[in-house]
C-alpha cells in the first residue's frame, strides 16, 4: 500500500511529539522552584522576656529558624572547639571504718554491654586522687575535673563510681557512701554546654560477689552499702554505678542547629513565638526550603532584633 505524502508528513509530526513528551516530563519532575515566603515580626525592640510574633506568608515545604542565639545561629559552619570538659559531683560518707572504698573511672573503651562481666573486662582510668571525697554526711565538691585531654571525642564516654568492700572482719565496718549531683559540661566560646546530669545520666547499678541485694542503690543520688548480714561480712564484694553513653563530640555538642517549624506533611505555618532570654543583638533567620529527591533549594529571611536587659 502506498502511503500519500501528506499522511507520512503527519505521522512524522506526531511521531517528533510523541518523542518529545517524556522529555517535557523529565524536565518537570526535574525541576524545584525556590520557596516563596515572607516573614514578619510585630516588633524588632523588645526587653528580655517579651513575646514577638512573627508572621508568615506563602508555603515552603520546610521551614526552620534560627534565632541568633548561642549555638541557634543561621551559621552552617565548623564545630566549634570547647574549651573544657568538667566533670563535678558532690559526695558524703556516714559510719563505718573501712578505708579507700570509692573510685572514679571513666572509659571509652567499654563496649556498652551492662553485665558486670563486661565492665569489669574493660579498660578504665582511674581518676579517685583527684578527687575531693566527702568525710562526713555533708555533701562535699569534688572539684573541677577536666577530661577534655584524657578521651576520644569520637567515642562514646562513660563515667562509673566503683565501690569496693573487702572483707569486714579484716578491714573494719564498711562506710555509707553518696554520690550526689553529678554533671558533665563543657564550655564553649565561654558558655556552659550540659553533657550529663545525674537526672539524665541512666546510671546503673551492677554487683560483683556475693552480695546483699538492696544495699547498693540508685535513687536520688548513688547509695553504695555494704553487707549486713554477719555470715557475709568476710566477702570480698564490687558495687559499679555506670553512666549511660555520654557523647562529647563537637561535631554533635557545639554546631549551631536550626527550630523545626514546619514539615513535609505539616499545614502552612502562619505564625510563630518566641521570646529572648538574654540581652543583646541577634540576627534571627528564617529558612525556607524546597526539597525532593533530585535537589533542594532554599531561600533565607533574616530580621534584625534588638533585646534590652
């Protein structure tokens, strides 16, 4: 069958637009619009504690906020060095006669494996000599003990109390002893950043011997106790209160990190609150962002807020 000329022409047309189709596609789904939105702030000076409402058009897919604050400003760079590492905690001791029972240990070689198997099996520094350990049933400082040259940043830190009751008929009445207020805080660019505190620590107890159960607790503070009863007062015994994972990496503690506003999945945000604790001048930046699996493009609205004391 013959073809007529102005048939094949057609088919040719429709052929280059067939063709052509799945490249328009392509470069559709390809394509991301940067985000559209605008923001304001009902008031740009204000006293510390006031309230500023910042109000919102438009609907980027994600939206954050940095408040130009201390470790909360729009400033996606290094990590920032700390300058220290401080590990206090207070301690008290009651009754008893026995001698050299407590330790301070830290480790970041401890495998995370809570049995006491394991944590006795691990490499520990000791730390006990410099230490100020309570001598009476009021709580006394330790002092400052800074790890911040002694650890691997890039390993998790774990701290234990060690409490050690030898034989009691041979080495006199094991003592009561407290540990109290425990924290871990780094400074950086001269401001406290909490690492640990005793409320958030996850400290366990674990026991190696025979030992009483109950005499060696963990509740307000870190209780250690030894045997009672007169048939086990001759047993060698080893009571470890060790930390949760503690993470002392700049790169996670010391990074200036954005206030999620606004998700994928969340409504359009038409305002926000927020109320400065310090004096000071603070550049506060709102980021908007457009985002799929082939890219992302942002755009940033920065304000400019003056707090008085």
């Amino acid at each position: 069958m013959v073809i007529p000329k102005y048939n094949i022409m057609k088919l040719h047309i429709l052929a280059t637009l067939i063709a052509t189709i799945p490249v328009m596609y392509g470069c559709s789904k390809y394509k991301l619009e940067a985000p559209d939105f605008t923001v304001v702030a009902d008031k740009t000076t204000v006293n510390v504690g006031d309230t500023i409402r910042f109000s919102f058009t438009g609907n980027p897919q994600l939206l954050y906020f940095y408040s130009g604050q201390f470790l909360n400003r729009y400033a996606p760079e290094e990590a920032k060095q700390p300058d220290d590492l401080i590990l206090t905690f207070t301690s008290a001791r009651a009754g008893g006669s026995q001698n050299k029972q407590v330790d301070l240990l830290i480790s970041n070689e401890f495998n995370g494996v809570y049995d006491i198997d394991n944590i006795m099996a691990a490499k520990w520094d000791t730390l006990t000599s410099e230490v100020t350990w309570g001598t009476s049933s009021a709580r006394t400082p330790s002092g400052d003990i800074n790890l911040l040259d002694r650890i691997d940043p890039t390993k998790p830190l774990y701290v234990a109390f060690r409490y050690i009751t030898r034989d009691q008929t041979q080495n006199g009445t094991a003592r009561n002893i407290s540990i109290y207020d425990i924290e871990l805080k780094s400074h950086v660019e001269g401001t406290p950043v909490t690492l640990m505190s005793f409320s958030t620590s996850q400290f366990g107890m674990y026991s190696y011997g025979n030992k009483e159960s109950e005499r060696s607790v963990i509740a307000t503070g870190i209780n250690f106790r030894g045997n009672s009863a007169a048939e086990l007062k001759t047993e060698y015994t080893e009571d470890w209160a060790v930390s949760g994972a503690i993470t002392t990496d700049p790169n996670v503690v010391a990074v200036d990190r954005a206030i999620s506003l606004k998700l994928f999945t969340e409504s359009s945000k038409e305002e926000y609150l927020f109320a400065y604790s310090a004096p000071g001048q603070y550049r506060a930046a709102f980021v908007g962002e457009t985002s799929n699996v082939y890219g992302s493009k942002k755009q940033v609205k920065f304000i400019d807020i003056t707090v008085n004391p």
